[in-house]
C-alpha cells in the first residue's frame, strides 16, 4: 500500500484576529507537494490573512500550522520560507532601489532538498521581458513586469511551494495571459501552488482542488469539475 506524501503545509482550526476582530473562524487545510489549491471569495472574506497565518506574518491566536509534519505555529517567517516556501504577495515587495538583476540574485539560494532548477538563466527564459531590463531599477517597471519580477525572485528560491496572492490583479489582459501561463509551467514543473485571485475561469481551469472563504471559515471545497458544475455555488458566494 502506498502511503500518502506528508503534507507540505497543513493547518488546523486556525483563529487569527487583528486587534479585537476575530477574522478567521477555524480554518483547516493542506497542500501536498504539487497539488495546485486555489482560494476563492469576495475582497475582505479572509483570503489573505489565512496566507499570512500560514506564513507566520500575522500569527494564528489558535490553531496549529505544520509544514512537512512538523509543527511550525508562530516560526518567524524567515524560518517558514527555509522550508521551502515562496510569496509573492499582492502589494509585490520589489526593492525599488535594485536592478533587476539585483532583486532576482539576492534571492538565489538551493532548495530545501539542495534542488537549484530555478536559476537566473531559466527564470530569464521564462520571463524574457525581464532580461530586456535587467540594469532597469526595480521602479522603473511597468506593473506587469513587476509581477513577472516578484514571480521570478520567487522561483529562484526554489520552492516546494509557491503562494500567489492576487497575481494578476490590475493587470493588462495581455499580461494576464502570460502570467497564467507561467503558473501552468510551475504546476508542471512539479511544484505545489496556492492561488488566490479573482479569475475563476482561469482557478478552474489550473486547480486540483478549490477552496471558497466566506467571512473567515471555508464554505465549500472540491475539485474543479465539482465546482464547475454548480454554478448556484458561484452565485451563492462569489456574486458570478
């Protein structure tokens, strides 16, 4: 019998406040390596807190977060990301003081397990706008090829799992498309994702497994071929 892979990162009844509002409501989940998990709601359901939970940027008051089996509630985040845990958060976090280069290089490091498929070469390949600007500061982008940036300092860490918060929030339609198409390549390259992001079409069309929020507790979850065939359930909580 084959048993199933540890999970990368399991949480259980997480409860996370800012201040005295009780934002997430005993929250449980878990990615395994190279599953894609998508987290879906409306702005202000708890998306974001439940990754900065996860991530140790804003600490659960209760609950307990695991990353490969080993308890890992309240770890600094710099310890978390060691483990093979990238972000690339909504507002972007570029240095706005480094070239290109310079914010894609400090970030190189092996994986966890040593593993270095993500060097600057093959994130340039990936991302050949970028190697269009690499002695541009960093703001001196366009929004777009910031993204691509975030993203691709990100991959040169080497992840086991890669959480994308908004990703292509704001973005032209043309960039959209090609950042959706570099998360098709990271899920094919092996590695976990967590998505948050407002096009569903594009969620269904990627995920293994989806997750809808509503005020800070996890209404429904399942596949995307579930999902897809209840429509009432996009109407319910998502207002599509």
């Amino acid at each position: 019998m084959v048993r199933p892979a540890v999970p990368i990162i399991e949480a259980h009844q997480l409860h996370t406040y800012y201040g005295a509002s009780h934002i997430l409501h005993g929250i449980s989940l878990s990615v395994r390596p190279g599953e894609t998990l998508s987290l879906i709601g409306r702005n202000g359901m708890g998306k974001t807190t439940l990754l900065r939970s996860l991530l140790g940027l804003t600490p659960p008051r209760r609950g307990t977060v695991k990353i490969y089996g080993r308890e890992m509630t309240g770890a600094p985040p710099q310890k978390i990301v060691r483990q093979g845990i990238a972000f690339v958060p909504e507002d972007r976090g570029i240095f706005p003081n480094l070239t290109v280069r310079e914010n894609l290089v400090m970030a190189a490091r092996p994986g966890p397990n040593g593993r270095k498929d993500w060097d600057l070469a093959r994130v340039l390949e990936t991302f050949p706008r970028l190697a269009q600007r690499m002695t541009n500061m960093g703001n001196h982008l366009s929004g777009g090829e910031q993204q691509m940036l975030t993203v691709g300092r990100a991959l040169m860490t080497n992840p086991e799992l890669l959480i994308l918060d908004e990703a292509t929030e704001g973005l032209a339609p043309l960039i959209r498309r090609e950042i959706w198409s570099v998360v098709r390549q990271i899920k094919q390259s092996g590695i976990a994702t967590v998505i948050v992001d407002k096009d569903i079409k594009a969620l269904l069309d990627l995920a293994d497994r989806n997750i809808i929020i509503s005020k800070g507790r996890i209404v429904y979850e399942g596949s995307s071929q579930e999902l897809a065939a209840h429509p009432e359930i996009h109407t319910r909580y998502l207002g599509v």
